[in-house]
C-alpha cells in the first residue's frame, strides 16, 4: 500500500514538473503585447501575476512609481539593469526602456517596462508573466528589489 502511494506521489511530481517545464519553454517563444501609448503602459491582465504602477492605487496590481530625480532614477535604472545577468534589454528609447527576465529553473519569462514621465517626476513600471496565473510575487519583488537597489 505505501509503496502504491509513493509511485503515485513521485509520478505526480514527475508529471508536474514536465508540465512546469512545458510552460516555460512555451513562455520563451511567446509574442507578447508590450509599449505604451498616450503616457500609459498596457493595463494588467485581470490574473494576479502582474503589477503596475498606472493600476489603480486600490487595485491588486498597484504598485508605486519610482520618483525621478535629476534623470538620476532613469540612468540608475539602465546601469543596475545591465548588472543582472537574468535581464535582457528588448527596446529602450529615450522615455521607454523593456527587458525580459528568464527565471533560472524553469526559463519562465516575464516582461519588464519602465515609462519616464518628466511631468510627473516618475519612473512607471510594469512587471507581468508571460504564463501562468500566480507568480509567488516575483514581479512584485523583482521591482522592488529594483527600488530598494536605487
């Protein structure tokens, strides 16, 4: 009888771990929606895997800019970008930059963006997987991480 469970049991994790792994190979070859337009980033997905600091303060996905000081924030945020080997610039402009982040077990991808708005002082953002639905907070503390960084 034990040893009936335990085949189950590892069978089970065998499967899962196929599937995780499946996800993360699915989520590299992903074409995703990314940009702004009009001074905002793209909206959330109603899955709680994503933050944004342009969500609503009393939405689940809200989480605050950073504030700009002097270009300071913007220049910072470039060099501790090119200093995490997990992150790759796709697009940087002169207000938008965008990076991917690949997660080192699974190679799960998530799309990072960060809009400079000089008339607000801010530095918006914007973390989201590509798959899945939770995300254990990684896009909530990989930006804030980034934050506590500056």
């Amino acid at each position: 009888m034990i040893q009936a469970v335990l085949i189950i049991l590892v069978a089970a994790i065998v499967i899962f771990t196929f599937l995780l792994y499946r996800m993360g190979v699915a989520s590299r070859s992903m074409q995703v929606a990314s940009g702004y337009e009009n001074g905002q980033l793209l909206d959330c997905p109603a899955t709680p895997n994503c933050v944004s600091s342009q969500a609503p303060a009393t939405d689940s996905h809200y989480i605050a800019p950073i504030e700009l000081v002097d270009d300071y924030g913007w220049e910072a945020i470039e060099s501790l970008l090119a200093d995490m080997k997990e992150a790759v610039q796709v697009r940087r402009d002169e207000n938008y930059a965008y990076y991917t982040f690949q997660t080192p077990l699974f190679g799960f991808v998530d799309d990072v963006e960060f809009l400079k708005v000089e008339d607000e002082g801010v530095i918006h953002m914007r973390s989201a997987s590509r798959v899945g639905r939770g995300d254990m907070n990684a896009n909530r503390n990989r930006l804030e991480q980034i934050r506590s960084s500056l």
